[in-house]
C-alpha cells in the first residue's frame, strides 16, 4: 500500500559536514560568473526548454533535496540536470573514495562548468532518458533530479522515468523537487500520480519558502 509522508525540513547545518582530510578547496572552486544569475538567464533565454529554471537552486532547497537522500559513502549516485552543481558538491561530501557520483547533464556550458568544478564527479553531456547507457550496468543506489518536470512534454517525462526505473537499485531513491506554483499544471499533476504509480513510496518535505521560486521535494522509494 502506498504511504505519502510529509516529514519536516532539517535545520540548516544538517549538512555541514567537515570537509575531508585532504580535499582540495581549490578542485571545487568556481569562475565568478558560473552561478551568476545573469549567466543562469542567459542559459534559460538561450535555450528555454533545456534549461528548466531561471535561476540556481538555493542553499536552502539543496540543502533540503540532499538531506532527503539516505546516502552511504559506498553508494552509486546519479544526478540528472544538475546545472551548475547546487546539489552536486553536497552529494560529493557524502561519498568517499569508493562512492560513485554520475551527473548527466545536457547543457554544454553547464556540463563543462561541472567538470572544471567537480572533479571527482563523472559528468556526461546528454539528455536523461539515454541514463542507462551511462551506468555500464551499474544499478544507482539513489537518483537525484534537478529537472523541470512541470515543463515536460508527457512523452519525455515516460521516457526519463522509464529509464530511472531501470536505472535503480530495488529499494533504491529517487528524490525529485517541483516548484510550488506549477503544481497545478497538468503536466505536473500526471508526474505525481506517475510516481505514485510506478515508487511504493512518496513522501513530499514541506514548501522551501527561501528559493526563487518556491518548491518542495519528492522522495520516492523503489519497490
């Protein structure tokens, strides 16, 4: 029987873990204009369907996102449109040397920003549906989305889920966020009940009132 849970947001410093003994500050620096929001515009004005949001998630919303995500530093991670790395370098922290985190990302600045910040993180430039290429067999312990669902077209949103799906570990996590005022659209509420659907699990966090816009987090548990 599916349960959906409304569990609360965790206090800000949940995630600030220490920095690992000989990770170099450096490797996760950034250029100034790489998370502007002139160059996040920029993107969006350029290509509006492939950049699904104006401006960068905020340390609020990531922190919200990351800490939905049961992660052990063993595990395989893929995060799918990470634009410029608001979620990546929180993930990067829960994963050790072992750990695996694959980005799939199909902008080409964005992607190349990802490389050039996050070294350690395997970054591919394509479109999310083409993921289980990518995993070389591997199945994903927890997939994380920064993708615009409300925005889709209901035939790209079966193809990305049905290759989530093929993608995960069974009990494995897929942690996905909408923005609250596109929550009525038709395209979003046929993403909901396709998670409710397809995860045995949805829990919805309450609203992130301190990004632009406003959002919430799914987290869905694989059969």
């Amino acid at each position: 029987m599916r349960q959906s849970i409304q569990f609360r947001e965790p206090p800000p410093d949940v995630l600030s873990a220490p920095r690992r003994a000989g990770h170099s500050r450096k490797a996760e620096t950034t250029r100034p204009h790489d998370d502007s929001p002139l160059h996040f515009l920029g993107e969006f004005v350029r290509e509006p369907l492939k950049v699904g949001a104006i401006l960068p998630s905020s340390k609020a919303l990531s922190r919200v996102v990351v800490e939905s995500c049961h992660i052990h530093s063993h595990d395989t991670v893929v995060e799918l449109g990470p634009g410029t790395g608001a979620f990546t370098g929180l993930i990067l922290k829960r994963l050790n040397v072992r750990g695996r985190l694959l980005a799939v990302e199909l902008n080409p600045t964005h992607a190349d920003i990802l490389r050039r910040r996050y070294p350690r993180c395997e970054v591919i430039q394509d479109s999310a549906e083409h993921l289980t290429r990518h995993l070389n067999g591997e199945l994903a312990d927890c997939i994380v989305s920064g993708l615009a669902w409300g925005t889709m077209s209901p035939r790209l949103q079966n193809q990305i889920l049905r290759a989530i799906l093929r993608s995960l570990k069974p009990g494995g996590q897929f942690v996905a966020f909408a923005y609250v005022h596109a929550a009525w659209l038709p395209t979003s509420r046929r993403f909901r009940q396709r998670l409710e659907r397809h995860f045995k699990q949805v829990e919805t966090t309450p609203i992130v009132w301190r990004n632009l816009p406003p959002a919430f987090v799914f987290r869905c548990l694989r059969a």
